[in-house]
C-alpha cells in the first residue's frame, strides 16, 4: 500500500514538473517581419570535436549524430514557430567548415545563422563535452570587388552535454533546442 501510494507521488511530481516546465516555455510564432530570407542552420563534421586516434572513431560517430539530432531539433522548433529555415548537415570532413559556410550562403541571401557546436574541453581540472548554439545575423553590402556579407549581432548558449558527475547527460536535447529559440524569440532575432 505504502509502495503503491509512493508510485502515484510521484507520477503526481513529474507530471506537475513537466508541466510547469512546457508551460514556461514560449513557443509563440516569430514575428513576421524577421526572418524574410530565412536562416541557415549548419552542423555535423568540422562542427564537432575529431579525435584521430582510430579508437575513438565511435565518439566522433557520436558526436556527429549528437550534432544533427540538435539541428533537426532547431528545423522542427524554428519551423513551428513559422520561421523559414535550411537545414545542411556537413558529412564530409575534408570540408573547412568556414568554407561550407561561405559556399552555402552564398547560394541563397539568410537573415541569419546558426552553427551547432559540440566542443570537447578537456585539461587538468576539467572534462566536459559543450554544445554551443551559435547565432549571428547576416549583413549584406558591397565593395568594390563585388557583394559582401558579414556576421553581425547574435548570441550564443552553451549547454553541458556531459560534465563532472555526468550533468547534462540525462537532459534531452529538445530542451536545449527549445530554450535556444525561446531566447533568440526573447532577443528579437526570430
């Protein structure tokens, strides 16, 4: 009886804090006159920490899939909020990734874009594996060897993945992705 009470207590707790959670989260639509062009959502190799001993081959295959599953996280977040937006993956890792970034941006003019990072900081007092959610805007001019285009303002947000004492490790990534929208929303970016 004892066991059966504590059960329903808590079911009872961690159905009222996922609510109070989902509730605090601000899912509204962005504003219409934001994000006319769109942004550029980039991730995977050149993203991600590369490990070049052949036995981590596995976390670099982690990592790779970590950093896609946080961007197609961003895609659904951005697009519910009616935020048109690319999605590229970069699976070839002979490819500079400032040099992706150029390439694809010079396809298509974006208002804005996001790198999703994951960064491995490892030293004497610390082990810790980061994503970072990066957002710059893009400025467009010229000069006189023909169209430019710059980063401007952004922001950006570091979550710990995996940290002292495995922080972050049961955190799934839609809550980092849902709050890195709510604040570029709260910024006035989307």
């Amino acid at each position: 009886m004892k066991v059966s009470r504590m059960i329903w207590g808590v079911v009872l707790l961690t159905t009222m804090l996922l609510t109070a959670g989902c509730a605090s989260i601000d899912d509204s639509p962005g504003d219409p006159n934001l994000s006319k062009q769109g942004i550029l959502i980039v991730a995977g190799e050149g993203f991600n920490p590369r490990y070049d001993d052949p036995k981590d081959i596995k976390a670099s295959s982690t990592w790779f899939i970590t950093s896609q599953k946080v961007a197609e996280a961003l895609y659904a977040d951005l697009d519910k909020r009616h935020v048109k937006t690319q999605l590229f993956i970069n699976s070839n890792s002979n490819l500079d990734s400032q040099t992706l970034v150029a390439q694809l941006i010079a396809q298509n003019k974006r208002d804005g874009l996001i790198r999703v990072k994951i960064v491995h900081v490892k030293n004497a007092t610390e082990n810790t594996i980061n994503l970072i959610l990066a957002y710059s805007s893009l400025q467009y001019g010229r000069n006189n060897q023909g169209e430019t285009v710059t980063l401007g303002k952004g922001m950006e947000q570091s979550y710990t993945l995996l940290g002292k004492n495995f922080e972050g490790s049961q955190t799934p990534l839609t809550a980092f992705t849902s709050d890195f929208t709510s604040r570029l929303k709260k910024a006035g970016y989307i």
